[in-house]
C-alpha cells in the first residue's frame, strides 16, 4: 500500500513537533516536515516553487504567528503570515490533488453565552491575532480547494513556549503567583490534536472525496471540559507538588495588550460524532504532558 503523503508547514512549532513524534504510530502516513527556514509561507515564490506541482495527499498548516499580545504592535506582520500565508498555500495547491488542513484558534468566536461554541456560531474576532485568523479562514476558503478548517483553543505540550511550561518554572521559583478564574475553556494537547488529525486522514482519505462534507467543513477541537487558567495552575502545582501558593485573580486584574475571550468552551459534538472517537479528559492529557516536562 503507498502511503499517504502529508506535508506540515511551521513544523517546529508546538503543533508540528507532536505530528512529528506522533507519526511514529502511523506507519501509512509518510510525513515531510516543512520548518520555517526550509518553507517561509510569506514567500509566494517559494511556496509556488515547492507546492504548485507537489505530491502530497494533505498538507497540515500548522505554521502561523502566534505571539497574540505582540500581534497587537506588529500587525503587517501578523497578516502576512496568518492571512497572506496561508493564501499562498492555499493558492499554490489550486491545482494539485492535495487537500489542505488549516488549524484555526477559539479566538475567532469571542462570545459568552454560557453555552459550549458550535462551529456554526458566528465569529466575533477582536484583536489583530484573532482577526487575521479569520482572514486565514477566509482565503483558505476562497481559493475554493478542498479544505478542513479545525478551530481549537489553549495548545499545550511539552514542546516551545506555553501556559504549562511557564507554571512549571513559576511553580519552582516562586512561593505564591496569580493566575486568571474568569476566563473559561478548555486546553488542547497538541500531541491528542496531532494523533486526532494524522486519523482523520488515513480513515477519511478512503471513505471520503476531497469535497466530502466530512472532510471540506469546519471542526472545533480541544481536550474535555470546562476549566478556568487557574485550575490547570492548581492541577499542575498539585501534580508536581510544588509549594507555590496559586492566588485566583479577575482578567482585569492582568493587563493583555489583546483582549481575552472569557468563553472558549468549544462544543466537539460534530467531530466526535464524524470521527466515532473519545477525546481525553484535560487532567489525562495534561498529567501526560507533565510526565515529559522537567521538575
Ligand atoms: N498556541 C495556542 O494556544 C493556540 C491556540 C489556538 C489555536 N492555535 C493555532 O494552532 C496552530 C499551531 O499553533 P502552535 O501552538 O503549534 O504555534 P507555535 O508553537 O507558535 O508554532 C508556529 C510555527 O509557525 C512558524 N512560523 C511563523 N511564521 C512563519 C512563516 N512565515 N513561515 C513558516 N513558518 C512560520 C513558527 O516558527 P518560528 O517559531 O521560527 O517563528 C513556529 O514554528 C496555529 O495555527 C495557531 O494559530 C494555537
């Protein structure tokens, strides 16, 4: 059987290191990863140069700037890379028989209504960060080729800069801290997103064509539950049983460039039911990224 080809943009990132480690256990899958020195997807005469006539089967965008605060003071930068770069992809794929799949962020909703966020709810971005996801979103879709759009929130792992990373530091350094109780979501390990996506395409590549509606949709994605930041601080402390006192604060009392979404609770019901699968709990999915982190 040949093996379906996947290629990953931004594959040092959080997303792209857990598909690298997570292809280990898809012998069927033969994945290229793409960093940003060897892909720079601002360039479109070298995404043209590598994509326009390539073989790949799918190609995982993973790559995209996500420094959400700084988004706020650089953002030509954040557009060319989360809008005009994913164009360029998309563009370059127009006449290939690859279909593309774009990673999206909870960002794009910002709504509170107390209810988990369907993928059918209407986007509200606020910030420059959120916007050009939407605007990524948006020229992925008007390229017309077959795309997946998969929104997901809070991406945790073992791997680059994130929230569990810097508790653990804080956890060993400091004896009390202040984490946000008023923001609601849930993380998403990017190794259970990894393993979610390398799925889907070696079920769905036979089952469906490229413009199946189980394939050419929209999906949200995260681990199960509906925490606040600082009960993952709590669990994690706990966990590494680190003496560091973790104080509850309001969003108010931490000042962010770019504005927060209070509600990041993302309703899965559509992949869960498409895909026929479980998805972790987020204490089983951060105990387990806590086995790979240092004390
Ligand atoms: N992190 C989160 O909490 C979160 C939440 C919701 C959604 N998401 C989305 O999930 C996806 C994966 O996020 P992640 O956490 O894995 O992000 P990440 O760790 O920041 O990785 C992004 C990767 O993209 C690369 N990149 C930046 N500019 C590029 C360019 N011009 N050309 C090629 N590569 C470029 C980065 O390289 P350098 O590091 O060298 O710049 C980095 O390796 C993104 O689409 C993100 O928007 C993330």
């Amino acid at each position: 059987m040949t093996p379906l080809r996947i290629y990953v943009t931004g594959s040092s990132g959080q997303l792209g290191q857990a598909l690298k480690e997570e292809s280990i256990h898809f012998p069927h899958l033969s994945l290229r990863f793409l960093t940003k020195t060897e892909l720079d997807i601002t360039d479109s005469n070298a995404v043209n140069a590598l994509l326009e006539n390539c073989d790949a089967d799918y190609l995982i965008h993973a790559a995209a700037y996500t420094a959400v605060d700084k988004a706020e003071t650089e953002q030509d930068l954040c557009f060319a890379v989360n809008r005009d770069g994913s164009r360029n992809i998309a563009s370059a794929l127009r006449h290939t028989r690859c279909r593309m799949i774009y990673i999206s962020s909870d960002y794009v909703y910002h709504t509170y209504n107390g209810f988990p966020l369907h993928e059918e709810s209407p986007v509200n971005p606020q910030g420059i960060y959120a916007r050009s996801k939407v605007a990524g979103e948006q020229a992925v879709r008007d390229t017309g080729i077959p795309a997946m759009i998969v929104r997901t929130s809070w991406v945790v792992s073992p791997y680059g800069h994130n929230f569990v990373k810097t508790m653990v530091r804080l956890g060993k350094e400091k004896d009390r801290i202040q984490v946000v109780n008023d923001q609601f979501g849930c993380i998403t390990s990017a190794g259970d997103l990894a393993r979610t996506l390398l799925l889907m395409t070696e079920k769905w590549h036979v089952e469906t064509n490229a413009f199946h509606p189980k394939f050419h949709t929209i999906y949200n994605y995260s681990n199960e539950g509906c925490i606040s930041w600082y009960d993952i601080a709590c669990r994690i402390m706990e966990c590494k049983e680190y003496h560091c006192h973790v104080h509850p604060i309001a969003s108010r009392e931490f000042a962010s460039a770019a504005p927060r979404p209070q509600w990041s609770v993302l309703a899965k019901q559509k992949i869960k039911t498409n895909l026929q699968f479980e998805i972790p709990h987020w204490i089983t999915a951060l105990d387990c990224i806590l086995d790979k982190v240092d004390n």
